[in-house]
C-alpha cells in the first residue's frame, strides 16, 4: 500500500475526476492529462482504470487504519473510543461522499472489481480493530456481551449511503438546504450514529 | 393506487423480470409478451418503463402501509409493535430484494423519476404510521423522548441494502452459505435491528 509521490498525484487526480464526471464519464486520458503523465504511465502502475478506483478506495481505507490504530491506542473509556471511531467513520464518508456512491455502483451492478482479497484485508483490518475497543468494553462490564461487531460498520455505512442516495427525500422532510444537509452530515446525524450505537453496545437485550 | 387485475399482472410479470434481467435488460416488449398483451396497451396503463417501475413500487409500499396500520391498531405494547414493524420492513425487503437494488440504482444514478411526489408522499404515511407508535412510547414512559423517527426506516432499509449489497464480503467473513445468509437475513439480522432500534428508542442518551 505503499505509494510514490506521482502515483499519489494520480490517485487524487482520478478522485477529483471521478468526482466530477463520475467513473464512467472519466477515461484513463482524461486522468492523465491533467495529472501530466502520459497514458502509458498510469495503465504501469495501475493496469486499469477499475484498478486505479481500487487503489484510491484501499489507500482511503488505509488511511483509516491509521486513524482506527490510533484511537485504539487512545487512554480513554471504551465508550469514548467508539463515539470517535463514528465521528472518523462518518466524516470519512461525508469527505468522500462521491467516491463511496461509486463504490456502491460497482458493488451493486455486481462487478467483482473491488471485491478483491485486498480490499476485504483492509474492511476486515479495520473491522478487528473496532472489536478490540468492544472487547475492551465488554471486559470492564461498559458493553454488553452479545454483540455483532461486524454489524457495526454496516450500520454506520448502510445509514449514511442511504440518507445521501435519497438525500432529496430527507432534505425536504427534514425541511434541511444543501448547506444546512452537509452541517447536519456531520453534526446532528453523528450524533445520532453514537447513540445508536450506544443504545445497542449497552443496552441490555430485551423483548428480543 | 387501486390497479385492476389485469394491471397487477402486468405489474408482477414486469417484477419477475426487472428481478431475472434487470432494469435496463427488460423491455417493454418483453414485459407484454409475458404478459400477454399488447404494447400500446402496457404504455397505455402506465406510460412508460419507468413509470411501471414507479407503479411497482407504489404498489409495494402501499401493501406495506396496510400492514403497519394493523400494527398500530394492535393490542400491544409500544415496543412489541416496533419489533413487528422491524420484522415486516425486513421481510419486505427479503422478498423484494433486486426490486431494492434497482430502486437503489436509479436513486443513485441521480434519476428522478421514484422521487416523485407519489412515491415519496407513501414513504410519509408510513412514517407517520411508526411516529403514532413512537409517541404512544413516549406517552407511556417506555421510549427516550428525544427520538429522530425519520432516521428510523433510515436505520433498517440502510443496513439492510448495505448487508446486501456486500453479499459476498459479509458471507466470507460471516461464514455464510448462499442459503444460511437468506435464513440470516430472515431471523438473525432481524433480533440485530430489532435490538439496535430497542436501544437507540429506550437506551438514555449518555456520551453524546
């Protein structure tokens, strides 16, 4: 995962560009000309333009790692540790809004490209990492024992891309603007992230 | 909403085969020859693919209001209808799973045409169906009064299309079978957002 300076160029150029004109409407020439290699380079040290989105998306993912390792490593309560872990999760999400609507694409069109063993060692990396602080929690008596960690971020990233794919639903009958929409991204539906999740860590099971 | 026979077997034939061809794969013409009428008369019920299509999902959710009106009418407590409503968003999403997916995809595309007022205007009542259920809570002390019921199906249908969409992720890592996930998603992914609404609507906000 570990990346030159030039190929890092490419990636935030493809990002930008996937951004802006989705994967489809962006060609491997498109990227190249404007981060000023030629053709040739980047189809070196990606192979395709499936395989530069799966670079950008593990080196995004990666980047979250560190982020994960950190918090981790954090002297704070186990409780604490999971409100951040959803503040790094969401804002994550809310900065690569576009990326992740790709990602989504691709996985729900069925194409096998970024189901690679890579990119699931990652997902599943990040994955441990998170039921580290549970079990953290569930040691000191914070959490309940009967927990699915790898629902967890499911939850997190299943809400968010189905608030932002129907995001003009929730825009009006939240009586929310674009501006007020992205402020509510990454305050208020936090918020509500980290209490559902502390509902369900510690709260216990019943009628269930 | 009220379709005639014939236009609910043009609607479930459409169904079968937007599910086994796709969205984009099925034609008007193919959807008639199943059918067993004419083209001009399909266009002439519903005007369009996308139409039908918006005619599909109409007719879904409506099925979906009626069955959320039982539930409010029970003799139950506040918290068993929840867990009710939580079981038949599910199961509804479980049968109509590709229907989902495509609804998910032209969401995502930036399409307008499920956005209509229609559709969204049968999403509300449903809404307004689970917040009678929510205030009855509240009103009897069961459910935390700071509850985002608008975030509610936002919580089911996210995870649940999530959990889908990475089918093949969540099987590896869950050690599922192509039929014990189907059996998962019926059973135990329902208790997990059963318990995760039990604790976000009972568990005191703390933390956050």
């Amino acid at each position: 995962m570990a990346f030159t300076d030039k190929q890092l160029e490419i990636i935030q150029v493809a990002e930008a560009l996937f951004a802006e004109k989705g994967f489809d409407g962006t060609s491997i020439r498109d990227i190249s000309a404007k981060a000023d290699v030629n053709v040739a380079m980047v189809s070196y040290y990606f192979g395709s333009k499936e395989k530069l989105l799966e670079a950008l998306v593990l080196h995004r993912i990666a980047d979250m790692s560190l982020q994960l390792e950190n918090i981790v490593g954090l002297e704070a309560s186990p409780k604490d540790k999971i409100l951040k872990v959803t503040e790094v999760y969401l804002h994550k999400l809310a900065a690569n809004c576009d990326m992740y609507k790709i990602v989504q694409q691709e996985m729900a069109h069925g194409k096998r490209q970024l189901n690679s063993d890579a990119f699931n060692e990652v997902r599943t990396a990040n994955m441990d990492l998170i039921r580290k602080i549970v079990e953290e929690g569930q040691r000191q008596g914070a959490f309940q024992q009967n927990v699915k960690v790898e629902l967890l971020p499911n939850l997190m990233v299943g809400s968010f891309m189905h608030l932002t794919t129907n995001r003009s639903y929730y825009q009006q009958i939240m009586q929310l603007t674009d501006d007020s929409f992205a402020q509510y991204l990454q305050v208020d539906f936090v918020k509500h992230i980290q209490q559902t999740l502390m509902g369900l860590l510690c709260h216990p099971p019943q009628n269930v």
